[in-house]
C-alpha cells in the first residue's frame, strides 16, 4: 500500500489503505515461565509452543484486530549452542479492513512471523541476543496494494536481570519497507521492557515504554513519513502464573500516535488507549 498524495489532499479512502497498514504485526513474546512440581527436577527441552486469547490485539500499540478479539500460537527450538528459530501467528483484519474501505477484495486473515538468531550469555543476569525477523501476510489479491505488506527486520538486544526485575532493550531496523509503507526503508523501533516478580500469589508487574519511527517521504509531496506515523507507545500491565503452564494477564496500552494517522474504516484511532486481558499455554 503506498501513499499515493499530498498530506493536504488525502482522500479518506486513501488515508484508510495506507494508515491501516503502517504497523501491522507482532514479535512472539516472551512467556512466563512454566511452574514445576517442587519435587521434580525438570531440564528444560529444546522445543516448545504457546497458544494464547486477547481481546484485542495490539502491536506497538495498535490494535491489528480492529479492536477485536484474536487467537495467537507459535512454535520455537533453541539449540544448547545459542541459536534459536521460531514462528508466531496471530488472526489479524488489517488488511481486509484496508481493502474494504477502497472497494477491493484483497483480505489476509492471518499473520506469520519467522525469526532466528543468536543468544549469548555474557555475563551472569546479562544475555545479549541478535537475529532476523520475517513478517508474512499470505494475502489474496496482492496486487491491489502498491507497496507489499511484508517486512523484513534485524534486531538487537539486551536482556537483563536483577534479582526479581527482568526486561530488555531492543532495537529493530526495517531492511525492506515498513509494513506496506512507501518509501520506509529504515524504519526503526527502539523498545524497554521491564518486569517484577512480587514473589506473591504468582504475580509479576509489567512495564514498557516504545518508539516507533518511520523513514522516508510521503509519497507525492515533501512531507516526511516520520512527522506523520512515528509516534511513541506504551504498557503498564500484571501478568499472573496459574502454574501447569497456564498464565494470565491484563494491561492498558496507548501511544501517541497523532489523530487520523492510523484509523479503521469507522476513522477510529487504532492507537487510542484500552485495556487488554489475554490468557496463555505454553508447553
């Protein structure tokens, strides 16, 4: 999807294929971990998988279910050496959203994401991680959009523990166009997250602050990407482990992002803030 005029001239049904794709999808997150029988002792395997429930899902900070519920599962194997591969999945509507305002058919109602990479544990609490995240929309109709919706990203971090506080700082850098975006090449987020284990009734407190910035120009004028959809979002949140691999958890999200940057076909900010609750396995 690309931009196709001006700022001053956008139309809406314009404004609706290329706002509704800016920021579309999500990295596999990271789960609680799983509680053990006190009596055994469990070595982790290299294999495993998580399914999960939201009411909505939202990344960087908007919704890519249009506010709606959304089921999300993925698989991963981790090798003793560091390196590790992956795929998460999650129901979207962006897309069909999109290519319904502008009177077309094209839908994808399904994300996939693919990663790899390499974790190294330099020093004890501190595990630097590098890898390569591929973003896949097996779209209908692809050639209604101008721009393809999927992305490649490169991505560095650092994890983190301090006693009972874990989180990381993570960088990403868009190698191919940003989700659909014209001309977005090197579009970066930069991303803290923090969380606290209360040492109580399995609770953990939740905490991430992110910024989302998108490269080059608007399409049709001088007006640049970032003065239009960079934006910054943010989380506070507890999560809660019921053990048996079950966790919980609820939060409110917001960013902000500026009005009319990123709508559905009702013009509804999908970056306004809200309240999330999900539920989760991991096996």
């Amino acid at each position: 999807m690309s931009h196709s005029r001006t700022l001053s001239n956008i139309s809406v049904v314009a404004s609706l294929i290329t706002i509704t794709s800016v920021l579309s999808t999500a990295y596999a997150q990271t789960q609680p971990a799983t509680a053990e029988p006190v009596t055994a002792v469990v070595t982790p395997g290299p294999f495993s998988a998580n399914l999960s429930l939201t009411n909505d899902y939202r990344y960087r900070g908007i919704s890519q279910s249009n506010f709606r519920p959304a089921i999300q599962g993925g698989f991963d194997y981790a090798h003793s050496s560091g390196f590790y591969i992956g795929n998460w999945n999650s129901s979207i509507s962006w897309i069909s959203d999109a290519a319904s305002a502008a009177g077309n058919s094209a839908s994808a109602p399904i994300e996939m994401d693919f990663y790899g990479g390499y974790k190294y544990e330099w020093s004890k609490g501190f595990t630097a991680d590098v890898g390569i995240l591929q973003y896949y929309y097996p779209t209908t109709n692809l050639s209604a959009f101008a721009t393809n919706p999927n992305t490649t990203e490169l991505y560095a971090a650092q994890n983190f523990t301090f006693d009972s506080v874990t989180g990381y700082l993570k960088f990403s850098w868009a190698a191919s166009t940003l989700f659909g975006t014209a001309n977005s090449a090197g579009s970066n987020y930069t991303d803290l997250t923090m969380n606290y284990d209360t040492g109580i009734w399995g609770l953990s407190l939740n905490a991430h602050v992110g910024y989302q910035y998108v490269a080059g120009k608007f399409v049709g004028g001088e007006v640049s990407n970032s003065s239009l959809f960079s934006y910054t979002d943010w989380k506070l949140g507890i999560t809660k482990d019921f053990g048996s691999g079950f966790s919980g958890s609820m939060a409110y999200v917001g960013t902000n992002a500026k009005d009319g940057s990123y709508v559905n076909p009702q013009l509804q900010n999908l970056g306004k803030g809200g309240f999330l609750i999900s539920l989760t396995k991991t096996f």
